[in-house]
C-alpha cells in the first residue's frame, strides 16, 4: 500500500524549460561562451546546476559555483515564471489528495524558488512538504533531498513511499533510499533513460500517472 507521493517539480508537475534555457544562455553570455539552441540547451534541464557547469561544460568547482550565481541573477527575477503547469496536474493532485494520500514535493531545485512556484500557480496547497536543496548546498545530491522529504514526513515504512519524477536522477535517487518510482514520460528524460534507470513503473500522462498511484495504493 502506497501511501506517500513525492513529486519531482522541474518535468514532472512543470514545464520550467523556457526559464532554465533562457538562464543558461543568461550564462553563456557572460563567460563568452558560444550559444546553444534551445535543443541543445534542454540537456540542462533536470540535473542539478554543479552537475551541467562541471560535467557537462566542464567547469571546475569554483568557477562552477561562481557559474551557478550567474544564472540564478536571471532565473530568480525572469527564469523562475518562464515555466507552466502541465496539462492536467491540478486535477490529479486534487484526486490524489482527496483519496488520502500524502503529497510531498523532492526537487534538486532550491526549496525557496520551489516555494515560489508552487505558490505562484497555486499548486502549495495540496503538500504536505516542500523539499528542495538550500541556495548555500550545491553539492546536495536528489537521494539526500529525498532522504529529508521523508524525515520530514515521519515516514516509518518505506514501502508506503513513491517517487513520481521524470529523468534517471529521480529514479536512482528513490532507488537510494529504498523506495520504487514512477517516471512519467511527459517531462525531459525518455523512456530509455528511466528504464535503463531501473524505474518501476511508467506513465505517459498525468491521467495515466495519476491511475498508477491509486492502482497501487
């Protein structure tokens, strides 16, 4: 019996593409570097920030840091509203919540823009926590962020638990404190990419997702 349901944000309840884009371009410019098409630039939406300065454009870890700066003096004025709920997801979290389940949020973005957003499309009201990394902790990994979602929660027995998240990151990060995921295939990543990740269920829709939880529970 599932009881609790973690959601990713950025994929999953949001389509924050536009806003992470237009930040890191906000980014390139600064250091010069050359522009990216919008394709090209979706590869950084869903890995933590540190991830794509260091492995993917090859910063080192102070530059990185210094990088991550950057693109949050776009993001935290413009970037944070360039994004969208997707279709169908305040219906879903309305039937979840009224069939008794516990909603909580588990984002690798920093816990006060989650909060912002949340509020913003009026999206808070339906969880009982909202988790995210804090601005100071770039290193914070999705398992540690999920790890205190549940800690949060007072959640005694794993098997209750659920992750809902849309790239490999959320898959591995639930697979690292023991519970199963659902990765949806409306977000960023592909279906290879979460059943390569071991994810144990998918869902192409919200609706389908939303079918899947109460199956389960």
């Amino acid at each position: 019996m599932k009881k609790y349901i973690l959601f990713d944000l950025d994929g999953t309840l949001t389509d924050s593409a536009p806003g992470i884009i237009n930040s890191f371009r906000y980014a390139l410019k600064h250091y010069n570097l050359p522009d990216m098409t919008d394709n090209e630039l979706k590869q950084f939406v869903g890995p933590p920030l540190m991830v794509s300065f260091s492995q993917i454009l090859g910063f080192g870890e102070e530059k990185g840091l210094e990088a991550v700066g950057v693109y949050r003096r776009y993001f935290s004025t413009k970037g944070l509203f360039e994004n969208e709920v997707y279709e169908g997801i305040p219906i879903v979290l309305e039937k979840l919540k009224s069939k008794g389940f516990t909603l909580a949020v588990s984002t690798s973005k920093p816990e006060v823009y989650a909060k912002r957003i949340l509020e913003h499309f009026d999206l808070v009201k339906y969880f009982a926590e909202v988790c995210g990394i804090p601005l100071v902790d770039e290193g914070m990994t999705k398992a540690q962020v999920i790890a205190v979602t549940l800690k949060k929660l007072g959640v005694s027995d794993k098997a209750q638990v659920l992750m809902v998240g849309d790239r490999d990151y959320d898959v591995k990060g639930a697979h690292d404190n023991g519970i199963d995921c659902i990765g949806v295939l409306y977000g960023y990543g592909s279906r290879d990419e979460l059943e390569s990740a071991g994810a144990e269920h998918i869902a192409e829709t919200a609706e389908d997702m939303a079918d899947l939880i109460c199956s389960l529970g």
